[in-house]
C-alpha cells in the first residue's frame, strides 16, 4: 500500500477510535435508558449478537440493540420480522437508535464509521467475485448506499453504490456520506424494502 493511501487510511481510523470512545461517554445515558426499556418491554437478552463479514471477508460478532421477540411457529420455525418486530423495535429502527452498539465495533476496529454495511456470514458463498470486493475495506455504520435508498434499494443497487464506494473512497466522501446520514435518519427515509419489514434476503441473485 503506497504512502498515499496509508495516510488517508490511519487519519480514518483515528477518527474512527476518538469519535467511538466520545461517543460511547456522551450516550452512555441514553444507551442505559434504552437497554432499561428493551429489558422493561422484550426482557432479555438486551443486545442483537450476529456474526457478519468484515475486512477482506473475516467474520466478526456486531452488536446491536434487540428490536425483535424470539417467537416461533408448531414447528419450531422462528415467525417471519414482520410478526416479531415490536413497538419499540420499529421506534428504535426507524430513527436508527438500535445501530448504537456499533460504536463498540467501531472501537474494536471491526468497523469503521462509513463503509458498506455488514451482512451476514451465510451470504459469502452467494457473491460474485466483483461483489465481493465490498470487503476490501471495512464496513461502516453508515454508507454510500445507505444514503442512495438503504433497504427501499434492490441488492442490485446496494452491491453497486458499495462498490463506488470502495473505488471512490476519500475522507471528504466519508464526511459527505455522515452529513447525509444525519438527514436520512431525520427524515426516516428508505427504513423497509416495499412489502417487508427490513430488507429480504440477499440469495444470490441480484434483481429481488
């Protein structure tokens, strides 16, 4: 790696460390008040624990806020999001307070504040070999395609606007990519793909 891009590349990571650990004191209160009323409403576990891909496709456990109930069909199946995401969940998705935890990932060095989102480990053998290259850098909080339609975006769109990303990357980009977070989470735009909860799953093909 040229001198060029470490320099840039260790400036990132040093916003990414102070910005995480001020972040992490600053909300402490509100990361309490939360994790009391997830506790009050859904019991425990407080957190979302799942293991995701990283840098260059190493698997890591990412740490979000529990948004859903653990509820299961006869056959032991669990219900679809829809039928398990609560009250709480939806308020906590729909003004993104569930991603707080990440900020720990952040500070681990696991994440970095922008970069592509981390999906999950049962995606890796469903990539093509241009998509895959989402994992030559780390994934974000936030990202290029999470300001371009976040999950009201086909996989087909995600996979590209990531792809920009990881082609076009500056910390100028970095920095317009944050600025418009801000208004999207104001705004709650692109919080469900049309006709689910969330986002359906990515199964290999890129036109869903």
């Amino acid at each position: 790696m040229d001198l060029k891009r470490k320099v840039p590349l260790a400036i990132k990571r040093l916003i990414d460390v102070v910005g995480a650990a001020l972040g992490i004191v600053l909300l402490l209160p509100v990361l309490i008040v939360i994790a009391f009323f997830i506790w009050l409403k859904m019991g425990f576990p407080i957190f979302f624990k799942q293991e995701r891909v990283g840098y260059c496709g190493r698997p890591f456990v990412i740490y979000k806020f529990r948004t859903m109930m653990e509820k299961y069909d006869a056959n032991g199946n669990l219900l679809p999001d829809e039928e398990r995401l609560t009250p709480l969940g939806r308020f906590l998705r729909r003004t993104s307070l569930d991603e707080l935890p990440e900020l720990f990932n952040i500070l681990k060095g696991d994440m970095s504040f922008v970069g592509p989102r981390p999906l999950p480990v049962e995606y890796l053998g469903r990539y093509t070999t241009e998509q895959f290259r989402r994992h030559s850098v780390k994934p974000g909080l936030t990202g290029w395609a999470q300001v371009n339609g976040r999950n009201a975006i086909t996989w087909d769109k995600k996979f590209k606007y990531d792809l920009w990303y990881v082609d076009n990357w500056n910390l100028l980009l970095d920095f317009k990519i944050l600025l418009l977070t801000i208004v999207r989470v104001i705004t709650g735009e692109g919080i469900n793909h049309e006709g689910y909860s969330t986002m359906p799953e990515f199964k290999g093909d890129v036109t869903d």
